[in-house]
C-alpha cells in the first residue's frame, strides 16, 4: 500500500516507479505499516481470550510474523524481487493457517492485506486479478467455515476485493506517469537534436560562403600585390593579405568541425528513430534498454559509428527483410561492444528480399548477396575504428552484428589513456 513516484523501468521492459529518495522510501513503509494497525483489535481479542497461553501465543505469534512478512515485502514492490512472489505465497499460507486455527472474523481480515499485496507484487495485471479474486474466495470459504457472522463477513467482503483491484490500478497508473515521463523526455532530445541541426544548417548557411569569399578575394588580393614593385609597404600588405587568407581558410575548417559535431548522430536519438520508422512499416520493434541507458558514455566517434550502423540496418531492415519483428542490442562480449540488429524476415530469394544490394549474405551453399552501398559504407566507418561487420542468416530471418573494441568505446578507459600519454 505504499506510494512511490516514478522510476526506471521493470525487468520484463514495462515502465516502472520506483523510490527517487530514502525519505520517499520511509514514508512509503510508514504507509504500509499504517494499515496494520487494522490486526491491533484481533491480537487484543485474542490476549485477553479464555483460550490457553499457548493458544494465545501463537496466535499472537502469527500475527508478528504477518506483519513482519508483510512490512518486508509489500513496500518494496517497484523494486522487482525474487522474493515478492514467495513473500505473497508465505502471507497466504499465514492467513491461511490463522483461520484454520482461529477461524472467526478477525483471522479472515488478514485476506485484506493478501489482496492488497497481491494487487501490488503480480506485474501481470491478469494474473493479479486472479490473485485478488482466488483472495475474495478464499476469504469467503474461512468465513463460512468459521461460521463469521453475515454482517462481518459482508463488511470485510468488499474491501477484501476493492482493495486489491485499487491496488492494481494504482500500479498501473504509476506505470502510465512513468511511460509518460519516458515519451516525454525523448520527445525532448528529438527536438533538441533537430534544434541542433538547425543550427548547423544556418551557421553553414550563413558563414560558410562569406568566408569562402573572404578567402577568395584575399587570395586574389595577394596575387595583385605581388605584381605590383618591391617595396616596404608592398611586402607589409602582401604578409597581410595573405594572413587573412589563412584565417578565414582556417575559420571555414573550424565551422565545418563544428558543423560535422553537431550532425553527429548518438544511439538515443538513432534508435528512436529506427523504432518509429520500423514501426510506421508494421514492423515490432524490440529494442535494448542499454541502447538509450548508455548513450553518450562512449567515445564520441565510436557512437556516432554506431549510430550510423544502426540507421542504416535499420533502413535495410525496412527495405529489404519483408519482417513482422526486428530486435536492437547492445551487449559487451569478449572485450568488444557489440551492436546487434536481428529480423525474423523470409531474407534473399523471397519477397523484398530478394532484390538485389540487400547487403545480405544467403543460407550454406548459396550464393552470398552482393553488399549494398549502406554495408560498405558500415564497413568503412569501422575499419577506421578497428571494428567489424557481419551479416549471417539466423534461425529465422538475418542477424546483423557491429563490433568495436570495448577500450576504444570506453569514454573512461580513453581519457584515462590520453592522461597517461600527456604525463
């Protein structure tokens, strides 16, 4: 029952929520615990019973070890845990065990916070309603076993069932805000990187050919300055005429580097883009997390090598597989940074497959497909790097895999490299 804010995302990709600080995280559990105190009136009733002490204290036993089970599992729901599943098996089994032994309407309240709990720990929201359903009934059976009177039962009834629907729905409506979030902020750095090539477009529209004039007319100017008669002032004119040449050559260069930095394209912004453009193709789009987790930790050449290799599968994917689902990775193996880019499409010899320069190598035995424009120009910008490219069937459709040595990608290991080199 606690109220996180949003975070991170699960492990099976949905978005998630999460505690932004240990102050959010303690009132989350004092939130929690609040509900428990709903048990004080049963451990009361159960102390001052006739039963035997050691009737007494087991059941007083039960309890602690419910509220304990539950303080531990149910507050650090957005956090996906192995343990969730078999804390919310144990609290079961626990009110479970109560009502056998106790039975009456103060052992079923416990069914209140099994509902609960299983409203927040089951990320499938189907399976969840089966677990807050499975809860009503069970809650249902220990009633009329324990022969609860009509009026508690029906009290205890509703809140039994509304109590783990809401909690569903609380989970989800903290999934959706942190899905908003996330759209929200590529939305941001899609139209913080068109801004960006804006700007390179006018600074190369603005600048670019008044200094090439600059240039030119200064060149020219040296050229009538040296046919005139050695003199002082002649040579004192022609050094200046030709100093500014070499500025505003020099200038031009530094525009253009700017420019081509500005244009230079990350793996956040690229896989954005390839999922939009493969999914306005009717194709599914199954991209890795790290894609757009670890943008900009690399070396900026190394990235924006990458980011072209996945522009350009991405484009093949489209054109030429035929797929109904492609899939983006990013892994580290064997000291390389691997980029992989597999598609479940028929491939060569089979519809848009089968047109010539896919890029595409055919199955054992077959004639490999002639290497597109796109391919070369991958293999290009990697051999500079000392990367690799290589194209392969896979057990359906092709498997595309970009490779660069992981020191050379590591932004970290580079400075550190070039620190040592300085020294």
């Amino acid at each position: 029952m606690g109220r996180p804010t949003p975070e991170r995302a699960f492990s099976d990709g949905s978005p998630a929520v999460g505690y932004h600080s240990r102050a959010a995280q303690t009132v989350g559990h004092l939130f929690t615990g609040v509900w428990l105190l709903y048990l004080v009136a049963p451990t009361v009733d159960l102390i001052t019973g006739d039963g035997s002490e050691p009737y007494r204290w087991g059941g007083v036993t039960i309890i602690v070890v419910f509220s304990a089970t539950y303080l531990l599992v149910v507050p650090n729901w957005p956090s996906p845990s192995r343990y969730a599943l078999p804390g919310l098996a144990a609290l079961a089994a626990l009110a479970v065990v109560a009502c056998l032994l106790y039975g009456g309407s103060g052992a079923s309240t416990f069914w209140i916070f099994v509902s609960s709990a299983a409203g927040l720990l089951v990320v499938n929201r189907r399976w969840a309603m089966y677990a807050v359903l499975a809860s009503g009934v069970c809650y249902t059976i220990f009633c009329l076993t324990g022969h609860v009177d009509r009026t508690d039962f029906l009290v205890n009834l509703l809140p039994t069932v509304l109590v783990g629907l809401g909690m569903i729905g609380l989970r989800r409506q903290f999934q959706l805000t942190a899905e908003l979030a996330r759209a929200r902020a590529e939305v941001a750095q899609l139209a913080a990187s068109e801004e960006r090539l804006r700007l390179a477009r006018d600074l190369h529209d603005l600048t670019g050919q008044s200094l090439s004039m600059i240039t030119l007319k200064s060149e020219l100017a040296a050229k009538l300055l040296r046919r005139l008669p050695d003199g002082g002032d002649r040579d004192r004119a022609l050094a200046e005429a030709e100093e500014v040449a070499a500025v505003s050559r020099q200038t031009l260069h530094d525009i253009r580097e700017a420019i081509s930095g500005y244009r230079r394209p990350t793996l956040a912004v690229e896989v954005i883009t390839a999922r939009a453009a493969l999914e306005s193709a009717g194709i599914t789009t199954h991209d890795d997390a790290e894609l757009t987790l670890l943008s900009g930790t690399f070396d900026p050449d190394v990235e924006a090598a990458l980011a072209w290799c996945l522009r350009e599968a991405a484009t093949n994917v489209i054109r030429h597989s035929g797929a109904q689902n492609c899939r983006v990775s990013l892994t580290r193996q064997a000291g390389r940074l691997c980029l992989e880019v597999r598609d479940d499409g028929p491939g060569p010899g089979a519809g848009a497959g089968a047109g010539p320069g896919t890029g595409r190598a055919g199955g054992p035995g077959a004639a490999p497909a002639r290497a597109g424009t796109g391919l070369r120009g991958m293999s290009e910008r990697l051999s500079a790097l000392g990367g690799h490219l290589e194209v392969r069937p896979s057990a359906r459709g092709f498997h595309l895999t970009v490779s660069v040595p992981a020191d050379l990608a590591d932004l970290d290991s580079r400075e550190r490299a070039g620190a040592t080199v300085a020294e």
